[in-house]
C-alpha cells in the first residue's frame, strides 16, 4: 500500500509481475512511465485486485490485462501523476497532481510521497540568478532543434528536457542527466519514444532543473 514505481524497465510488468497461483491486493499505488512492458502482468492463473491506484503512461498498456475493467472502479484513475523532479529522483507531487489527498477525498493520498513542490511560475520570467530559457520552433519542421540555456546556479543538477502531449503524456525524453552552464541545441526528428512520427498537433516541450520549470508549446504540422 502506498508505494510508487516509476521508468521501471521489465519486458511484462513495468510495475509488478504476479506468478501464477497467486493474487495480490494493490492500495494506493502509483505505476508510471515504464520504459518497457505493462502496468502490471499476470501470469495464466494469477490475478491482481487493485483499488485506489494510478497507472499511467506505461510503455505497454496501464489498465490492460489481468486488471482490464477496473479503471473508474474503485478509485481507480489513469492521470499524469505530476512527479515534482523525476529526473531528479524527488517523486513529491504538485498541488493539482490527481494523486493528491484533496483531489481523491475517498483514497487519499494515492503514492508514497506527498504534495511537495516549489515550483517557478513558467508565466512569469525567471530572474537571471535561476534562468532557464527556452527557445521553441512552432510550427516545427523537420531539422528543426530546440534551444535551451542554462544559468550557473545549480548547474550541477540534472535536467529533463521532453516533448508532452496535449493530456500531459510524456511523448520523447529528449535530454536527461547533466548538463553544463550555457546554450544547448536539441535537435527533434518529431518521433515518438519508439520512433513513430507523431501526428499533427499541440505538444508542449519542457524543460526541468530541480524545482525550476519552463514549458512552451510547439505545433507539429503533416
């Protein structure tokens, strides 16, 4: 109960693999963002009976399977979980995420980890000391690059720069890990995770240092 898995990599069960001749009760979990397999995999003659989790954006399936049908029972919800820092290994949540107590008054908080974010509003300019600028093509076009500058402060930490769609659906990763102080160019061939070109549309690419967001919209026209 209580438990969250994120960017699992697994080829069935991103978040859990049940072995036959058992069944097992899930409370309050998060399952998300697994690079490989599904939510959770059953083998032949196991089952899984989950109630107040959130699965979400698993690389094969969330609600498929051996837990097919329970999504909107049981507090169940399939949502961006709204991680503070992932890329920095700090899975607190925002304050809008569906996972938070006010948001699910049945289940509380769904997750190991509560409502901790500081974020920087992206509407407002960042000041110099904490600057993350972000510089977007749209419409984007084939060849296009993404820029991105980073100020000294807190140069040591990792960053996350990623192409979301319009329900907030991590799409491609595009850089993570460390980078220095200064302009970066990104370069997007417009495919998703597994290399398909994605079609035309709104997406959002964000850019994420500890606590500090940036996020501006980019419009892939086919």
């Amino acid at each position: 109960m209580g438990c969250t898995f994120y960017g699992n990599d697994a080829p069935s069960g991103a978040g859990l693999s049940v072995l036959n001749n058992s069944l097992v009760t899930l409370d309050r979990t998060i399952v998300a963002f697994g690079r490989r397999g599904e939510a959770i995999q059953c083998g032949a003659t196991a089952g899984a009976q989950l109630g107040c989790c959130d699965l979400y954006g698993n690389a094969a399936g969330d609600w498929i399977g051996c837990i097919a049908g329970q999504l909107g029972q049981n507090g169940n919800i399939s949502a961006d979980p709204d991680f503070c820092a992932p890329q920095a290994d700090d899975f607190h949540i925002g304050e809008s995420s569906p996972c938070a107590p006010e948001h699910n008054p049945a289940c509380g908080l769904i997750g190991a980890w509560g409502v901790n974010c500081h974020y920087t509003d992206v509407s407002e300019p960042l000041d110099h000391a904490t600057a993350l600028r972000l510089r977007v093509p749209s419409p984007w076009a084939p060849g296009g690059a993404i820029r991105f500058r980073l100020s000294s402060r807190g140069s040591a930490s990792p960053i996350l720069l990623g192409v979301y769609d319009a329900r907030g659906q991590l799409v491609r990763v595009l850089a993570r890990g460390r980078r220095a102080a200064g302009t970066h160019r990104i370069p997007w061939d417009g495919t998703d995770r597994w290399g398909r070109p994605v079609p035309s549309g709104v997406y959002y690419v964000r850019l994420m240092r500890g606590v500090d967001r940036r996020a501006e919209p980019i419009v892939v026209v086919r």
